[in-house]
C-alpha cells in the first residue's frame, strides 16, 4: 500500500508480484479493489500495480472536475513512478477509455494494452443500425435519470439504476456483494464529472489508429449491445488488434469470471512473446 502525488494529486496504488509490470486501471464508481479476484493470479507472473482514480476511494479529488484527459496523465505519471521502463497496461469500461488515451497520448510507456468494453459511444455516432440507435437513446435516457439521482444525493439508487441499466443488466444489483456495492454508492460523486466531460465519450482516433503497440480488444457474450459495437468500431481503426469474445461473461469479467480472464490476458502476452521470437 502506498501513495504518490502525481499532477497535484495524491493517488493511492498497491504492488503485488514479480516479474514484468502489469498496470490494471478500474473503471467507473469502482476502485482498485475491482481487481482483488484476479489480483493474486497474476501476481505468479507480473508485478502487478492497482491504484484508485482521482477521486475514487483513497486517491485525493482534484481541485475540479475530473477528465478523461486528467486520468490518463495521472496513469502516465503513476507509470513514470512506479516503472523505470515501459509496462503492460489493462483496463476495463471506463478505465479502458484511460488506457487507450494513455496509448494515443504516451505510446512510450506502453509494452501491450488490455481494454474490456470502452463506452465509447462517440464512435457510433452516424449509424445506421437503428437497433443500436434505439440502444444509443436509450442509454442516455438512463444516464440522464442517473445525473440526476446523484446530484439530489440519492447514491444507492443511482449506483442500482446505473447497474441495472447500463452496464449489467435487471436483477444483478443484488447479485453483487454488498462490501462491491458499498464502493459504487460511495463513488457516485465521481461519476458526475464524466457525464460532464464531453470527451469522455471518444477517443483520438488518429491517434489510436497510429498506434503500433499490440492491443486486445475484448467483449462479454452477456454484456449490452452497445459495447461489443464499440469493439467493432475499435477493430476498423486498429485492424492489427486481436479481439477476444468472453463466453457466458459482461462488462466487468475480472469479477465475474476471473480465471477466464486471466487466460486470455495470458495468452495475448505469450502470442506476442512468440511473435517475437
């Protein structure tokens, strides 16, 4: 357990295992405890950094909103600290959007990256699905509603509804344990600042498109439409990407299924390493 201050902020990270480092950036209302399930399996092969967001838990707020641009400096930074060296980089939802910011922006301290569903919906923007029109809509039906539960301070129900709703479907509020629904109610503050950061939802696609890291783009089978269209969309920009399909997995696998997980973070590793051979 320990902190740093990274760009004013001091942020909140834990070091488990050896071997070649492997940083994994959480994703909305949660923190770094998202990774416990996995943590210790991939300590016997990496050494494993988690660390709380800005404003997530035991990492300090800044001194306004929070960006997507301000989280991806503050992974670089804590990359800087943590790593003489360039490291292997994971993220899941909205951390995902973080790590490929990270890529676009600071491709030097990148080995590999890992993104589970980004909810960068900004690239379907234009379609002409109507399925995923009426998807689109839908979502922001939701998260409208989610707004304004946590700014009349009703963070339970907002945590529910944006789980629910959003990112795992009817009936699995319940489903989670009550210490994991515990930090999403906490957290629901932070979640305001990226409804209001009109770039969270995209990413430099140039930028992404340049990138000559190799990159895993994985996808749940049990997971909302709208995110498995994002991986689509992702694949056109970066067609040298590999795309992993979870079976019988959503939007947050590292809990859900967790061995499952780590064999296909593991494997897009190996490849690599025989690709270089």
């Amino acid at each position: 357990m320990a902190t740093t201050l990274v760009n004013g902020v001091e942020l909140y990270y834990e070091t488990t295992g050896a071997g070649d480092c492997l940083v994994l950036t959480h994703g909305s209302w949660t923190d770094g405890t998202g990774w416990d399930r996995v943590a210790a399996g991939l300590a016997e092969r990496y050494r494993v950094v988690v660390w709380d967001r800005r404003g997530h838990s035991r990492s300090q707020p800044g001194d306004g909103p929070g960006s997507r641009a301000e989280d991806a400096a503050d992974l670089a930074g804590l990359i800087e600290h943590v790593s003489g060296e360039p490291v292997h980089v994971a993220g899941n939802s909205y951390g995902s959007t973080v790590t490929l910011t990270l890529l676009t922006e600071r491709p030097d301290l990148v080995v590999t990256a890992a993104v589970h569903e980004p909810p960068l919906w900004g690239l379907l923007e234009g379609t002409r699905d109507q399925a995923l029109v009426a998807e689109l809509s839908r979502a922001d039906a939701d998260l409208a509603i989610v707004r304004k539960l946590i700014s009349s301070g009703d963070y339970r129900d907002a945590a529910e509804h944006f789980v629910e709703h959003v990112a795992l479907g009817p009936g699995t509020w319940q489903q989670l344990p009550a210490p994991f629904r515990a930090v999403l109610e906490a957290n629901a503050p932070t979640y305001l600042d990226e409804l209001a950061d009109d770039t969270a939802l995209s990413i430099d696609n140039a930028g992404l498109a340049a990138t000559t890291a190799p990159l895993l783009l994985t996808h749940g089978t049990e997971s909302p439409k709208l995110f498995p269209a994002v991986i689509t969309e992702l694949l056109k920009l970066v067609p040298a990407a590999r795309v992993d399909v979870l079976e019988g997995a959503g939007h947050i696998p590292h809990t859900t299924h967790p061995e499952e997980w780590i064999a296909h973070l593991t494997a897009f590793h190996d490849q690599q390493i025989a690709d270089r051979q």
